[in-house]
C-alpha cells in the first residue's frame, strides 16, 4: 500500500508540472515582450528528430505490410499457377495416353485390312503370367463372342499365338514364345518348311529359335520372313510370324537350325485381334 501511494503522489506532481509549464508558455507567448523564437528553436531540436524517428517507422510499417500483402498475393498466384500447371499435366498425360491407344488402334486396324479374308474379334489384354514377356495371357472376349480353341491370335503386324481355353466372357492365349509352343512355318520366299520353337530364355535377346528347316540349296538366308505354314495343324496359312536372323546347318548335313525375330512386341502387348475362322472350318471350305 505503501509503495502505491508513493507512485500515484509522483504522477501527479509529473502531471501538475507539465500542466503549469504549458500554462507558463501560453502565457509566454501572449506576451508581447517575450519571444517564442529561442524556444521553438530548443523543441525543434528534440521534437523534429523524434518526428522523423516516427516518419521513419512509420514508413517501414507501411513498407512491411504492402511486402505482407504482396506475398500474400503472390501466393495466391502461386497456387492458382500450380493449379494451372497440374491441370495442364493431367490434360497432357491423357492426350499422350490417348495418341499411344489410337496408335496401337491404328495398327490393329491395318492388320484387319491385311487379313481382311478372315473374321476377326477385336478383344483387351486384362491378365498375364508373371514375368516380362507375354507368353501366356487372358483376354475380355470368350465364347459370348464367338471365341473358341485353337482360333489364331494376332497383332502388332503377326502372328500371336493361339486360343487354349474359353469361358463365356474370357479366353486364355498361348503366344508362340512360350516354351510349350511349336508352330509349323515355312520360308516366305522359297516356301521350305521348318517348326518355330518357343523359347523364353532366348527372348531376352528378341528371338526365338526354328528347327528342322530343310533348304537343300542353301537359299534361305537372314532377313528372309517366316509365315505359317500349309500343313499347319491349327495355324492358317500365310500369317507373318518374323524374320530370320541367322541359319546355322545341323551335324547331320540335312536340315538348318537358327533363331527368328518375332514381328509382334510381345513385351508391350495391350489389344489383340482373335481370327474366328478356325483351321479345320478353312480346309473343309
């Protein structure tokens, strides 16, 4: 209580002094006699000082909140950019999506007209074996379609591979790389028959091997193209399988071994046309 008092005492003596001495200077300044000037010049020098003190912080003030708006407007900016910038992105991955599909539509679409003797059943890739390469798969189409086994696959300017199981809305395909595949083939340009063994280990190279291929004169050199063959059991005749990359001869001084570069990606495979004429329903026409 003590302490209290003696604070609220000397305020108002700081009061009651700063109360006369302004009063002495009204008084002062009636004055006729006195002149104001040397005292202007006494508050000048404290009171012009502490007024630029003042204009200075206030202008740092201003300063600092015009930077506080101008970043809040520029992150504003900013986001709506960004926005921009993502939208723009996702536009752009879907035109290249689309532009792949209508690519890969496009090629399917010439490989119609390339067979255009047979029916064909356009169907999606929706399943594969584990692995790289697409050796065994599933397709969307099945016995609702008209699919059936031993119907030949193609794609990407080939042949796939055939049929081997059918469901009402599905069907599994067995690619010719598979190591379970042989496919009767014969050289496009001298017609010399030879089998195409699938061969997974090989494919890491983009090949599979043929056997048994009979060429008595020695014709059949690399680049030549691989079709299927006429004595094909199951695949129709005439269907592009690859081109030979290299002719070996057998110990036996009879046939020639070697490897083929399979015409169809069958690391990127996503649609496939199925032919719906089967073998035995184009030898009995």
């Amino acid at each position: 209580m003590k302490r209290r008092k003696k604070y609220d005492l000397k305020s108002k003596h700081l009061v009651a002094g700063m109360s006369i001495f302004c009063l002495g200077l009204i008084v002062l300044s009636l004055s006729s006699r006195f002149s104001v000037a040397p005292v202007r010049e006494v508050v000048s020098y404290v009171v012009v000082p502490f007024q630029k003190g003042i204009n200075q912080v206030g202008n740092w003030m201003t300063s600092l909140q015009s930077g506080f708006a101008d970043v809040q407007e520029l992150s504003k900016e900013n986001e709506t950019l960004q926005k921009q910038v993502d939208e723009l992105t996702e536009e752009n991955s879907i035109l290249a999506q689309n532009q792949e599909e209508l690519a890969r539509l496009q090629a399917l679409y010439d490989m119609d007209k390339s067979y255009v003797q047979y029916d064909k059943v356009g169907a999606e890739i929706i399943s594969k074996d584990p692995g790289n390469w697409y050796n065994s798969f599933i397709i969307n189409k099945g016995s609702d379609d008209g699919i059936a086994v031993d119907m030949n696959v193609i794609a990407d300017g080939g042949l796939v591979g055939i049929v081997t199981e059918v469901g009402r809305e599905w069907a599994s395909v067995r690619s010719i790389i598979d190591d379970s595949s042989n496919v009767s083939a014969m050289v496009a340009s001298t017609s010399d028959i030879c089998t195409v063994v699938g061969d997974l280990t090989m494919m890491d190279e983009g090949k599979i091997s043929f056997i048994q291929l009979k060429d008595d004169d020695n014709k059949v050199q690399a680049g030549d193209k691989l079709v299927t063959s006429n004595v094909s059991s199951k695949f129709l005749e005439g269907i592009l399988i690859g081109y030979i990359d290299e002719v070996t001869p057998d110990s036996n001084n009879l046939t020639h071994t070697g490897y083929v570069v399979p015409s169809v990606d069958f690391k990127h495979l996503h649609e496939v046309l199925v032919i719906t004429t089967l073998k035995q329903q184009k030898e009995a026409e």
